[in-house]
C-alpha cells in the first residue's frame, strides 16, 4: 500500500518524492523490518499503531518491488544507518516470535555484527524431524555472518519454519525476487508427501481431500453468512412497520413488496426472482405483454418475459393423460377429508384456430390431432377437449388433461378417455359422483353407450371400476336449447291440468307494445339481441334466462289481461289472450332454472334458489317438473307436425340424476349440496381466460393453448370469472398447488398415455421439381449452402460449393444481393445435391410429421451422400450436415 504524505520512518531519512509502504502484518516480517530500520521509538509503539509509520522505498532492492507493490515477505536492506546487509532479501517460510522486543536488542545485534559465528559460512545444519516411523531430515542453510541470527532464539521444531539462503547454496538472490512467491517449500512438500506415503493415500484421495477443504471452507462461508442475514431478519422483523405492512395486504402484495426492496437498486442482470415471484410476473405478463413492458421498464423490477417464456417450457404439460399430474394429485388427496374427496368430472370443446407449430424444446409439431401418448393422426386439431374436476363439497377445481381434435371427439375415443380418467381419478382416491357435459351429439352418444355396457345392472348409471357414476348436463346448455327450438317451433305442455300452446309470437307481440307504451318500460333488461331471432346471440346464456324470467312472465300476463278488455283485435294495444301460456311456460323454466342453480344456503324471495337440503322444497318440485316436461312436444306452427328435441328428455334424465345424486350423498354424511357445484361454470371460465391472455386471445392456436394452460394451472386459475363470461363467477380455487414443482423436474413428453394406435398419414407426394428454372430451390439452397460454408475449412470443398460463373438458377440471389449483404450463389453441384436431400425430406416428414424426437426419425429415414458435394478427404456424415 503506497502514500505521497507520511514521512518515512527510517532515522536521518529525508527522502519526500518517492513511495511509501506500510509495515507487514505478518509478525516475523514485521520484527525482522525493526531491528534492520533501528528506529528505537518503534519498539514502544503497539502492533496495532505502526500501520500510521511508513518506510519510503529507496530502502528496498528494485528486485523487491512489483507493479507499485512489495512483494511477498520483501526486506528492507537499502540506505539503513545501523544495518550491516546480510544479503536477504526477503523470506519464504513463516519465522516463529523473536526475541527483538526492546532497543538493547538491537544495540545486541549491532555487537554481535563484529564477531565472527561458531558456525563456519556455508555450513550445514541438519535438522531431525519424526513423524511416527518415518524419519526425515532437514537442511538449514546459514550464510556469512548475519545480523538477523544473532539476536533470535529458537529451538530446533521452531527452525523448522525458517529456510535462510546464502550466495553459495543458491545460484543467486534473484530467484527469490519474482513477482509470485511458491505457496510451500521443500520442506512442507517433503513433510506432506512423506504423510501421504506412510498413510497410504494416492493422487485421487489426494484430491478428495482437497475438495474436502475447499467445501469445508465454503460451508464456513456460508455459515457466516447465514448468521448475518439472519440478524438483518430479525432487525427487519423487530420493526414496527413491517408487521404493519404484512397485517395490511395480502401475502402476494406482501411478498411483491419485498421483492422490490430487494431488486430495485440491483441491474437488470444482478437480480434474482423466486419461483413465485415468477408465477406472479407470468400472470401479469399474459394479461398484456406491452402493458408489461411498460410496467417493467418504469416502474416495477420484474422478470424478463425471456426468463417467463423458458420456465413455462420447463413445465411438461402435453396432450392426454399426463402421469406425473395424477402423481400430485394424489399427494394432495391423501391429505384431503373424506368429504372434501367427492366431485365431478366435466368436459368440453374449444374452437382452436387451424395452425402448426415446432416445439423445438419436445422436438415435436403442435396443432395436429393428439389424444396422448407417441402415435399422433395426421390432421389439423380446431378444437380442444378439455377434461376438469371440481370438488362438490369444498370448492376447490384442476383441469387434468386436455386434447386436441378435428372438428369433436369422436364417440370411441371420448368413450375411451372417460374410462382411462376415471380409473386414474380412483386410483388417486377420489370419489367421482357425476360426470358433467353439454348436450353435443357426441357426448350424448358416449354417455349412451357407456349406459349401455353396464344397463343390466343399473338405468340410470354406468359402472367404472365397480363405482356407479351418473351423468348430468349442463343445465345452462339445457334452457338455451328449448330457447332455441321456441324460436321456431310452438310448445304444447300441459301444466296444472290444463293444456297449452306457448309461443315465441308472443314475446315478440309484448316487446313491441311495450316500447309503444311511455317512457319506461316493463322489460327491464330486454333488448333485440333478446327477442328477435335474426339478432339473438345464441351462445349467451344470459340473453336465454333473461328472457325466462319471471319479470318478463309477469308483463306478458299484464298485456294479456289488459287485452281481454279489448274487444277489437285490430286494436294498436291487444295481444292475444293466448299469451297466457307462453308466461306460465317462462314462469315454469324460471322456477326450475333457479331449482339446479341454487347455491346459497336460504333464499328469502325465491325459495327454490339454495342449496338442496332435507328443508328444501326441490324434491318434491323435480318431480312435478318431470311430469310437466315429459308432457312438452314442439310442434311445427305450419305443418303441425311433432318434432323430437333431445332437451326434453335431457332434462328428464339430469333431474332423476338430481334427485340420486341428493339421496346418494345424504345417506353419506351431506347435509346439503349446492346445485350451481354441478354446472360448466369452472370450464367456461377456464376458456375465457385462455382466451383473455394477452388482451385479445379468441381464436389461440393449440401452441397458445398449450402455454397459457400451462400459467393459469400454475396460478392455480387466479382469475376465477372475466368479464362477459358466458357463466357465473366461480369461487373454486386450484387444488394442486405442488404443480410448481413441475418447473423443477424434468419428465419426458413420453410420458402420456397413448390411446390413438393407428395413425392416419397423409397422402405421400412424390413429384419432382426441375432446379433448371427453379430459381427458389436455388435460393434456398443458398441459404443452407451458406451455413455449411461456414463451418468448412477446405480450400476445395468450398470451390466445389460455390458457382464460378453466373447461373440461371442464381438469378433471384442476384437480384436480391445489396452491398454488405451474406447471399450466397451455389453450383451446380450443390443445388442438385440440396435437391435430391429436399426431395427425400418431403417424401419422409409426412409419415414421421405426427411423432415424438422428430429430428432423430427424420436423421434414420434420410439417406444421403455427402461425397456428392465435398472431397474424398473431407467427407462429412449427416449428423454434421444437420447440426448446421
């Protein structure tokens, strides 16, 4: 360490312009500097004070000093008043304590500077030293006559540490000069080697031994650094306004908060995110990746979307029936109640939008047909299935599996996969009551032939696994299509001994005198896209039951009554007194919609809008509904024709399914269930979700719907309604929340299992291209030529690949070339050799398109000879040409 301000502490030293260096801490080096500076005030002065003297470098050999430094162990040996030089420049080996304590000690060794030693200069000195029956013998080398002999004491095990070189045992002073000093002597060497030998100990236990140390002295570290970040734990968790903070927000706002602490002030490459500080930053970026980058940027320390995008490829979701899924889950089950265990499977479709993806990480192409496992069809997927549970008695929901189809499941697969869930969903010790669906065709059909199979024991169940498991339909999908089929078709019912026509003449016939009548209207909620079937949004549920409602029954009942006073039909303001009807069917379906979608415990107003309990009123109603809805037919208003619609008697089978169910789990300890539990809610809301990603999702691809399935499951579905949902809120929460664990563990996509075996491949192509004319063959060939261009060292490899002359197939790259630009004109040669590889790549990837490790299937199906193209002496194989 040098300073320009401090004198130096050598007596009669008036040298000012030059360097200065501190006192060594090392003590030996340290007594050794005294005694030859012979300052008699620096003995008195303690340890701890003497790093205030210094000593300017005119008294050090330039051999000595390195880059402004002291090396290792330097002497001083220059321009010292009371200093006789004894040659040594500096020492290598620890000296132990010195008798130089006080100034007669130096007067001591300034006397002893005329007489002559007993030891002759040169002379050896041996030194013994026993280590258990080995005995090795040591040097000691002693020099001319020495100042630093004469006043030191030691005995023979503290001379041991002390190696003293004279000019005549060494070839010169110089060697010992260099900038880096040997970290051991011969000495210690020798005292190691001789340990080692005697104990047995060979080069590889050497080295554990020495990674024994090294991770000894991390463990050290880190326990250091352990106790210090706990005292700023403590210190923080002492203080008052932290335990204010964390009483006052959540856990996530808290942990977010902390975060920020931490990461603010580091750079952008220096900060560190936990793993749910990432899950958190992911449901915020898929919610809008500008709005991200701009929160990100200005005012938040948050992940890089890079980092999100390659922890959400860690995670191993893939088409079908993924195992380690189930292996979660059943840990979380184990520790569920025996209640909390009862649910319901559901499933539904998604529109995709058509589109291949290569998923470079799983080497494989997304967005064809995938029901699961490595054998794959040869189709474009527009639709996902998407399989859930949700819990009956604590809400809790897990999407479990999903696929992707062509158009719908066909009935075979879907059957299939329904019986593969459920025995999977046993095995994790869940009890499945239900399954829940909409009314699709081929949902219809599934659930009709899985009650065929199992119809000689039970009617209104099937048998998995020796469990009886009934199915119910979605109760919203229900309402909207007698809504639909009404828009066309009349409704004869008999309802309290009478019979009746409704109509949806009628609505309409209301609707209009109602916007006839002032400035207020009667249908509160009412508008076209309710009434008039051109602008009716049949999709929405809401519009359905709006219309059911007993706010609209009662205003057709008022116009019909009001009617009646009419005698001219002609009138502006009648309405068919036959209108009756029709609110007495819109005060029937509101009454049994609010029946199966009950959900609070009582219900003051409406009676039949709570949970279904041994108080409740819904037995005894399901079964007069049953009556009602069975006596219903459509009928076509022209030709009066009957036409069969598959609400009817859906709604027949989900209400008997009601009342099982109710029986079924009464008589296992329920003491209520709420009918809302049993509805698509949850899987519509996971969809519209899915769709919300990135602001604007409608229409993902299966890649979109493969990575934003994968944040919402990790965040445990944090969003549990959007905004214009087609369904109610939804209060379940995610049930696996060890799916973080997935981001760690490293599971192949094989690991599905497979239900498709008979793939389907598309028709093979074997037309040819001429390269002639072809001036994008050749194009392209350059790209690829390029590439390999680069990676080849031979001077003849390369004449070979690139033209000479101008072609006419290379007429596009020329066009196309610009100053500074990596175009490349290939031969001949290589546009024929880049066509005939094109040529068997186009014959093989359609029928290896569909499979797992496509690279591998593609690299064992292509045949190729690289001596086509390069030189007998540097034939490449095509591992190197495709790792290009």
């Amino acid at each position: 360490m040098s300073t320009q301000t401090r004198s130096c502490c050598v007596p009669n030293c008036i040298n000012s312009g030059s360097r200065r260096f501190s006192f060594p801490l090392t003590e030996y080096i340290r007594n050794v500097w005294l005694q030859r500076i012979g300052n008699d005030k620096l003995f008195t002065v303690k340890p701890q004070s003497l790093s205030w003297y210094k000593i300017c470098d005119i008294h050090f050999d330039e051999r000595c000093i390195s880059n402004n430094r002291l090396i290792r162990g330097a002497l001083p040996t220059l321009h010292l008043p009371l200093y006789v030089g004894d040659e040594y420049l500096h020492v290598h080996q620890p000296l132990t304590t010195c008798a130089i304590k006080t100034p007669e000690s130096v007067r001591a060794a300034l006397a002893c500077q005329s007489a002559s030693l007993d030891s002759p200069v040169g002379s050896v000195t041996p030194v013994i030293k026993s280590y258990g029956k080995v005995t090795v013998e040591r040097t000691l080398f002693v020099s001319k006559p020495a100042s630093i002999i004469a006043p030191i004491q030691m005995d023979v095990d503290e001379l041991e540490g002390i190696q003293l070189i004279s000019d005549e045992a060494v070839p010169s002073t110089s060697q010992f000069c260099s900038t880096k000093a040997p970290r051991s002597t011969v000495i210690q060497r020798c005292r190691r080697k001789n340990k080692c030998q005697y104990l047995g100990i060979g080069s590889d236990c050497q080295e554990q031994i020495r990674l024994l140390k090294y991770y000894k002295r991390k463990v050290k570290q880190l326990d250091a650094r352990h106790v210090s970040l706990k005292k700023k734990y403590q210190a923080i968790t002492n203080n008052k306004n932290f335990h204010y903070l964390f009483k006052c927000v959540n856990k996530t706002t808290f942990n977010f908060v902390l975060n920020q602490m931490k990461n603010q002030k580091l750079k952008a490459k220096g900060r560190r995110f936990t793993l749910d500080d990432k899950i958190f930053a992911i449901s915020a970026y898929k919610q809008g990746p500008k709005l991200y980058r701009f929160l990100s940027t200005n005012f938040f320390a948050l992940p890089s979307p890079r980092t999100l995008k390659r922890m959400l490829a860690q995670i191993p979701l893939y088409c079908g029936l993924n195992v380690h899924i189930f292996e979660h889950l059943q840990e979380i089950v184990h520790k569920m109640k025996r209640l909390d265990r009862y649910c319901i499977l559901m499933f539904d479709e998604v529109s995709l939008r058509p589109g291949i993806h290569y998923n470079q990480k799983g080497d494989f192409i997304e967005g064809f047909v995938d029901l699961g496992g490595n054998e794959r069809r040869a189709l474009f997927a527009d639709h996902a299935t998407v399989f859930m549970l949700k819990g009956i008695h604590r809400k809790w929901k897990q999407p479990i599996c999903f696929c992707y189809c062509e158009f719908t499941m066909k009935t075979p697969d879907l059957v299939v996969m329904i019986k593969v869930l459920l025995s999977h969903i046993f095995q994790c010790g869940l009890t499945v009551v239900a399954t829940v669906s909409d009314q699709g065709a081929t949902n219809a059909a599934a659930i009709k032939q899985l009650l065929k199979e199992t119809n000689e024991n039970c009617v209104k169940s099937y048998i998995i696994d020796n469990k009886e498991i009934v199915h119910i339909f979605d109760c919203p999908h229900l309402l909207k299509g007698i809504r639909n089929v009404l828009l066309t078709k009349d409704l004869i019912f008999t309802h309290d001994g009478k019979k009746k026509v409704a109509s949806w003449k009628h609505i309409i016939s209301t609707y209009k005198l109602d916007k006839l009548d002032g400035r207020f209207s009667t249908f509160t909620k009412l508008t076209d896209e309710h009434v008039f079937p051109e602008k009716i949004r049949k999709m929405k549920v809401k519009h359905c039951a709006q219309v059911f409602s007993f706010t609209v029954a009662v205003a057709i009942r008022n116009k019909a009554k009001y009617s009646q006073k009419l005698s001219d039909p002609n009138h502006p303001e009648y309405l068919d007194p036959a209108a009756h009807d029709t609110a007495d069917l819109l005060l029937f379906f509101d009454e049994l919609f609010d029946s199966v979608n009950g959900h609070t415990l009582y219900s003051p107003i409406k009676k039949l809008r709570c949970v279904v309990s041994n108080k409740s009123h819904h037995m005894r109603f399901w079964q007069d509904a049953i009556a009602v809805i069975r006596s219903m037919s459509f009928v076509d208003a022209k030709t009066k024709r009957s036409v069969v619609t598959p609400s009817l008697s859906n709604w027949v089978s989900t209400l008997q399914n009601f009342m099982y169910i109710w029986k079924r789990l009464r008589s296992e300890g329920f003491r209520f269930i709420a009918p809302r539990d049993f509805n698509q809610d949850p899987l519509e809301n996971f969809f519209s979700c899915i769709r919300s990603h990135g602001v604007r999702n409608t229409n993902p691809t299966c890649a979109s719907f493969t990575m934003s399935s994968k944040s919402l499951i990790i965040n445990n579905l944090v969003s549990s309604h959007s905004l214009g949902a087609n369904c109610e809120k939804d209060d379940s929460v995610g049930a696996l929340s060890t799916l973080k664990s997935f981001i760690l563990q490293k599971i192949d996509c094989g690991q599905t299992l497979a239900l498709v075996r008979s793939p389907i491949y598309a028709p093979l192509s074997d037309s040819r291209h001429s390269t002639l004319h072809d001036t994008a063959s050749a194009y392209v060939a350059g790209y690829v030529m390029r590439k390999i261009y680069q990676r080849v060292q031979c001077t003849d490899c390369k004449i070979e690949m690139e033209a000479a002359i101008e072609l006419e197939p290379n007429e596009l790259i020329r066009l196309k070339m610009y100053e500074g630009c990596q175009l490349f004109e290939p031969s001949i040669k290589a546009i024929h050799c880049f066509d005939q590889l094109a040529t068997q790549l186009f014959t093989v990837l359609p029928q290896v398109i569909t499979k797992y490790n496509l690279k591998s299937c593609v690299h064992d199906r292509v045949q190729y000879d690289a001596g086509l193209l390069f030189c007998d002496v540097h034939r490449i194989d095509l591992d190197d040409l495709r790792a290009c």
